[in-house]
C-alpha cells in the first residue's frame, strides 16, 4: 500500500521543482513511483491536483489550496520524527555548521558550549562567513541565511523575524538634528554596507515590500556590519543595520534609533537551512532542534 506521506512529499516537491520527474530525483524514487504516489494521493482525495502536460505541471484550484495544508503539516511531522530520532541514536560525528560572520559571532558561537555539554559525541566545525555558500557542494550540513532564500534544493527552519534599523550615536542626533522622513537622510552622513555584491551601496529600502527608497551617501562603506557600527558609535554617522547588530548598542544608550514616515524593510527572516536529504544523521537533527529551541519564541535580541 503507497503510504500518506510520501504521496504528500511528491506532490509538495513536484509543486517546488515544477515536474514530478524532478521531486522524484530529490526524494530518491523512480518517476514511476512518485507518478503512482501521486494518482493513489488524488484518488483518495477525489481532486485533481495538477493540470498535467508532456511540457508543463500546474496547479489545479484544489492543489494550491491542498499545498497550502500539506507545507504546513510535513514540516510539523519532520519536527516529530527529528526528535524522536534524535533521543533514539546518540549524535556523534563532525557537524559542520557556517553562519554568517556578525551573527554567527554574537549569537551562535556562544551557543555552542551549551550543546556540546548536552552532544559531548559532537565536534562542531563552525565557519564565520558572509558569502553564501554552497551547502552540497562544499560539504555543510547547516548553513544560517539572513534574509529571503531561493535554492529549491535546500529546505530551512525560519530561526527569527529581523527587520532593519536607522539609528546613530546619542550625540550625533543632538547635533544634527533627528530625522522625520526618510527623505531627510539624504543630508546626513550615511554609513553603507557593501556585504553584497547585488547590494544598490547609494541606496537604502524601506516598506516591507521594499518598495521606498532613498539614495543616500557617505564617507564610509564596509562589507561587515560590526564595522559599521563601531563607526555609529563614535559618532560618524547614521547606519541601517539588522536589529541583531543593532539592538545591544540600542539597548545600552550607545545609538538610538530614528522614527521614520516609511517602516524599516524586512530582511525576509533568519533562517536555518540543510539539503533535502530524507534522512539525517543524528548530529544534525539535534543541532536543528537545539538552535530552535534557543530561537524561539523569540530571539536573544528581543531581551
């Protein structure tokens, strides 16, 4: 008998990839059985869930609403299933984990200490980075993204919300003057990031569709955020920066931020993220759970 879940499995990836002979390669089965995975899911649902072609797999009106449900269930069964395997076989092993450089510093490094007392079995490899690499080809088990995410080969566990944030040095705002709509940026000396090569460095977004901008210059730009707020903190300028660079400078008097007439853009989420793989070793089902759980229900820099 074809089983619930992988009919669910097929057809939520072959909606992600676009074709069922492609789901079928990630979930490591033959076209044939995920094409009868699906038939046996559409018969006992009684829908049609694609509209299907030699060409083209679209979703039919039951299929988008269906996809919905079923993207929100397998993740809450692979938690399941990830921690009762987790408390089955003990984890050991290297676990190669890379985040990106200020964040990885700030919140995950501290972090590890407590996990290795709770996986003594597990020697944590973790690389501070702030390109995005390649979690198959180069070997990573996890990777933490900041911001939207658009490898279909990868699947992610959203860590935290992370909007951006202006703010400057008490004693610059006092001596020229706050900032009401971010128009006015444009005559304050503004502290750009370059941490992405498809970074626009003479603008800022704003709206949480990204849909504001403002061209804004400076006389300095830097491609690590713990730079550009050293820089704020002296005093040289206005920087908008994540609210997990910012918020302990906030939290300590040493920048303020601003109340603008647009909201701050949204990084789109902090997210963890590991391969398709149906099956994970036990080192890596116990670091996902346990970076969750230091995560949620909300991250350290809401404290």
């Amino acid at each position: 008998m074809l089983d619930r879940i992988t009919g669910m499995q097929v057809f939520s990836r072959s909606a992600r990839v676009g074709s069922i002979s492609g789901a079928a390669r990630q979930l490591g089965l033959s076209p044939a059985m995920a094409t009868k995975h699906l038939d046996a899911l559409e018969t006992r649902l009684g829908a049609r869930l694609f509209q299907r072609s030699t060409r083209k797999l679209s979703l039919t009106e039951a299929g988008q609403q269906y996809l919905q449900v079923v993207n929100r269930l397998l993740p809450e069964l692979d938690d399941v299933e990830n921690l009762l395997a987790s408390q089955r076989v003990d984890a050991s092993g290297v676990l190669r984990l890379n985040a990106p450089l200020s964040f990885g510093s700030r919140y995950i490094a501290p972090l590890i200490t407590a996990f290795s007392h709770q996986h003594p079995n597990v020697t944590v490899e973790l690389g501070l980075n702030d390109r995005i690499v390649d979690l198959i080809d180069e070997g990573w088990d996890l990777t933490i993204r900041v911001g939207p995410l658009k490898d279909n080969r990868l699947v992610s566990r959203k860590l935290a919300d992370c909007s951006m944030v202006v703010c400057a040095a008490p004693a610059y705002w006092r001596r020229y003057g706050w900032p009401e709509r971010i128009a006015e940026l444009r005559r304050y000396n503004c502290l750009g990031s370059t941490i992405s090569a498809a970074a626009h460095t003479d603008e800022w977004f704003f709206g949480a569709k990204r849909d504001k901008k403002i061209a804004i210059k400076g006389n300095l730009w830097a491609n690590n955020g713990d730079a550009l707020l050293a820089a704020a903190v002296a005093g040289l300028g206005i920087i908008y920066e994540p609210e997990f660079i910012v918020a302990g400078a906030i939290a300590r008097g040493e920048l303020e931020s601003a109340n603008l007439d647009a909201e701050p853009a949204d990084l789109g989420g902090i997210h963890l993220v590991y391969s398709t793989r149906n099956a994970f070793p036990a080192k890596t089902r116990v670091m996902i759970n346990f970076l969750v759980d230091a995560f949620q229900p909300s991250p350290p820099w809401d404290g």
